[in-house]
C-alpha cells in the first residue's frame, strides 16, 4: 500500500510536527506510561473532550496554565520545515488530519494555536484528556470513530517506538520520522511502516 491511500493521518506533536524544548523532554522522561494496551468499549463519554476550548482548559488549569504562559513566553517550540505544508497538502487532497499526543491538553492546544496549525486540523486530542496515554491505543480509536475512519484506512505520524507501537495496537499503520526524540536506528528497530528521515522526504510521497 501507498503512504497516501490512507484517509485519515493522525500526527504527534512533540517531535513529530514541532521541536523539542527543554520542558517537554523533562516531562517525557518523567512521565508514568501505561504500559498495558486496553481499549474502551463505551468510549462516547470521552469525546467531548476532544473538541474543547483552550479558555475551557485553561479555567481547569490555572496554575498549569500560568507557570506555562510564563515560560512559553521566553521559550516556545517551532514548527518543523515543512510541516504547515504537508498538512495544507493532506487536507487539499481529502484527507481527515489529527493531532494526538501525550503533551499535557492545555499546552498542546496553545502551542497548536499559537503556532498556526488549529486550522489545519479536523481535531486535537491530549492524551492527559481521557487519561489513557501511549502506547495505550484508546486515543488513536477515539479520533478514527469521531472521524468516521476505520482504522486499517488510518495512519499515525511520530518520532518515537511507541508511536508506532500505539498504532499498531489501534491496528493503524505506523509512519515514522528520524528527526525528533528518538534516533533514526531505534525507529528502523521497530519497523515502522514508512519511515523517513523528516518532514521534508515524507513530503516529496505525498
């Protein structure tokens, strides 16, 4: 199969779509991960949280929201090259786009907006919002069933194995990229699906 007969293309974010900061690889090292794979079988309860406001989630996180407000004001991360246009690039030729990452749902949607990709997506989805984080596949089924496409017509986008670990256990193809938190032989190691060296070259397939 071709990288685009996939319908729906589900991206990381740290890493995958935008730099790494000091904070986010912290916090990645420090995380707890679920380590068993469950998945939901009355998940419709935790939709709602997908579409939320970020002024919604930062009234429930004020103190979160305040020290970050403070720190992203002298560090923020970048997009990587290239990344607005292939998500511009996926949406022109039909394709449903998303975001779901670990990141902490208040700082996910801030950076997603202030870096210009709100619009470029159908949704976001923190996993911190229904409490199921990587490589915990509830996240990646939650957004193929809200955007009506069957897993085998889906793909996630990361940076690390246990992105590609995530999308096989939602039963997604997995497609990596070599210029984010973890190096370019790991990824090989877990044999993606599709696995280039950075936005760019998985650009020139789309």
């Amino acid at each position: 199969m071709q990288l685009t007969d996939s319908e729906l293309f589900i991206f990381d974010w740290d890493g995958t779509l935008s730099t790494s900061t000091a904070i986010v690889r912290i916090s990645n090292f420090l995380r707890p991960r679920y380590r068993k794979s469950h998945i939901l079988k009355h998940s419709g309860e935790y939709t709602t949280g997908i579409t939320r406001s970020v002024k919604a989630i930062e009234r429930e996180n004020k103190g979160f929201a305040f020290l970050y407000d403070i720190y992203s004001f002298f560090v923020m991360p970048r997009l990587k090259e290239g990344a607005a246009e292939l998500l511009d690039r996926l949406r022109s030729k039909g394709k449903k786009v998303a975001i779901f990452s670990d990141s902490e749902n208040y700082r996910l949607l801030t950076e997603v907006k202030k870096l210009g990709m709100l619009g470029r997506v159908d949704l976001v989805l923190s996993a911190s919002t229904i409490g199921y984080y990587k490589p915990d596949p509830t996240g990646l089924i939650l957004l193929s069933k809200k955007l009506k496409k069957a897993p085998k017509k889906a793909i996630y986008v990361g940076d690390m194995p246990s992105d590609i670990m995530t999308a096989r256990f939602a039963g997604m193809r997995s497609c990596a990229l070599g210029d984010g938190l973890s190096p370019y032989a790991s990824l090989k190691d877990s044999h993606p699906d599709f696995l280039f060296r950075n936005i760019l070259a998985m650009l020139r397939e789309i």
